[in-house]
C-alpha cells in the first residue's frame, strides 16, 4: 500500500512547560518533530489534498501557546490530537524535546503516535 508521510522537524518554539519553579516562572525553547501520514495519494497536484507546512506550524503553535503544559508527555499527546484534526491526516506522531537542567542529558524526548 502507498503512503505519503511529512515530516517537520526541529520545529523550535518557546513554551510554558515543566513541574519546577524556574519553569513556572519562564517559557524555554523547545523543539518539536511531527511526521503526518498522510489518508490519500493527491490527485491534482493541490495544497488542499494535504496537510500544509503552515497549518501544521499554526497548530503547534496554537497548542503550544493555549495554557502552561506541565508534562512534556500531555503537551505531545495534546499537539497529536490536533494535527490528527486536520483534513487529510491518517496517522501523526509528534515528539517534543526539551533540555532539562535537573537531569545531566543533552535532551529527553517524550514522543506519541496517534
């Protein structure tokens, strides 16, 4: 079976997320991947058979600025569930990631497929 998948990624955005005081107190930059599959093969060769690059980056950011996230993990699920909204999209996984200051790693990554 055929399939059409975008990606975007490394879609950086400053956010409202985390548990800890310094992360109440300001928004950090984090990065957001997406990869959309795409429920049908355009035909005509039209914006309209698909989902967008711009209404995929307004609707993250939509998401991301509607309220303070304070789990990486509910902020994925919840940008998910809005690209899997638009017109023409089958399967979307999202991954957000951000760089901790509590944890000596370069980055965690929570990630879900809808």
């Amino acid at each position: 079976m055929s399939m059409i998948e975008i990606e975007v990624v490394g879609l950086q955005m400053d956010a409202a997320l985390g548990i800890h005081s310094f992360e109440l107190d300001s928004r950090q930059t984090i990065l957001i991947d997406v990869k959309i599959q795409l429920s049908g093969m355009p035909q005509q060769d039209s914006i309209h058979e698909t989902a967008s690059y711009d209404d995929i980056a307004d609707t993250v950011r939509r998401v991301i600025d509607a309220r303070h996230y304070n789990l990486a993990e509910t902020l994925c699920v919840t940008i998910a569930e809005a690209l899997k909204a638009l017109q023409h999209v089958h399967e979307v996984t999202v991954a957000v990631t951000k760089s901790p200051r509590t944890v000596a790693c370069k980055s965690v990554v929570a990630r879900v497929t809808l």
